[in-house]
C-alpha cells in the first residue's frame, strides 16, 4: 500500500483499516530508507490518528501521548518521525490542535526561567527537520495559533544550522509565515547551491537553499 498505489488511492484506502492495528504495523516504517515510504508512513498515521479522535478521542489522545512519550529522553528510543506524524495528526484535528499543537511547537523552545515555561527543545538535525516540516504543514491552518506562540522568534538558530536541510526548511518557513526580520540573514543565502528535501502534497522536492531563499524574499 505505501508504494504501489498513487497518493490519491493510497490516502483513500486508509479508511478500509482498523485504526489501531493499522497505526502500529506503520510504525516501524517511519524509519525506512525508502523516502517515498516513510512520507507515506507519516501521511498515513496523521490521517488515522486525527480520523480516531473523531471516533473515538480518548484513544486518540493514548496514541498521541505515545509520540509525545517517544521523544522523551526517558523513552529511550529516538523517535525519528514522530514530530512529522503529530504535526499531520494536528493538520487534521481541530480538536488534536487544541490538545497538543503548543507540544510541538515546544520542541523549538529552551526552558525558560519562569515555571511554567518548559521547552523541549530538539537538538538532533534529524529531529530539527521533523519539527520544521511539521511547523510548515500545520502554519496555512493555524498560523496566528503559531504567532501567538512567540514562533517567529524561534528560528534563527536553525538557520544556522549545519545541516542544509535545516537551513531550508528554515528559511521556507520564513518565507511561509513572512519574517521580514530575518531578511537579511536569508538574503546571504542567495547564491547556496546546496540541496535541502521538501516533502508537499504528495511528492518530494528537491530544492537549492539559495532558491528557497529567493522564494522565501519574494514573499516578504
């Protein structure tokens, strides 16, 4: 199902599935080498998971307190695709939003001295393009959600990253929400040769730092 059917069909078949049994065979393919499979593996558990809480929302808080509970240092695992897989389960869920949106946008947050401002912030790039990617999918539905939030001053540090897929997604979400005050950094990112992934709709793009750059300013 994860590579033989067109996106359409594949999304569409998913509703032939019991929830439950279908999130856990997926799980493990959120570490495939194959990219076409693990985006397909984000898509599929986002849309079961947001689809569960309308049905049932209790079990679909258990589920998302399982992705919460794998990117915790305490889980002992590493939790490769689990902010992409909360960030489609939140695109889908008005209701999984209210519940757990500010979680992922935490993962961009350091603590802070007050006690009720605890960040968990992400330092593994991996992770880092995880969260991005996902900040990006939810921004076109909730973006004043994510403003409120204090996102648009979360960003510089990761497009200083070292790693270019970082730095891309970075920079197109700059361009996505508009963040002039970052100009002039991404405008020094016109003329970087280097290739980031974008996975959108389905099919995975890749693109030149420098053109997300001149993407992202002409948006401004």
């Amino acid at each position: 199902m994860l590579t033989q059917t067109s996106y359409d069909e594949f999304s569409l078949a998913l509703a032939a599935y019991d929830p439950k049994p279908l999130i856990n065979t997926l799980f493990p393919f959120l570490c495939s080498i194959d990219e076409i499979v693990r985006w397909r593996c984000v898509t599929a558990m986002g849309i079961v998971t947001a689809g569960l809480a309308d049905s049932d929302l209790e079990e679909a808080r258990v589920i998302m307190r399982r992705y919460l509970w794998m990117l915790n240092d305490e889980s002992g695992g590493i939790g490769w695709g689990v902010p992409e897989v909360m960030a489609e389960s939140i695109y889908h869920s008005d209701q999984l939003a209210r519940e757990y949106l500010h979680m992922l946008v935490s993962y961009t947050l350091d603590d802070g001295p007050e006690s009720f401002q605890d960040g968990n912030f992400l330092e593994l790039p991996r992770l880092q393009r995880g969260v991005l990617w996902g900040i990006l999918r939810i921004a076109p539905r909730y973006k004043e959600i994510l403003f409120s939030m204090g996102i648009g001053e979360r960003l510089g540090c990761y497009l200083s990253s070292s790693d270019n897929h970082v730095r891309g997604l970075a920079i197109t979400l700059c361009g996505l929400l508009r963040l002039t005050s970052y100009q002039a950094v991404i405008e020094a990112f016109l003329d970087t040769t280097t290739q980031f992934d974008l996975f959108h709709e389905g099919e995975i793009f890749n693109l030149s730092i420098g053109a997300a750059a001149e993407e992202a300013l002409s948006a401004f």
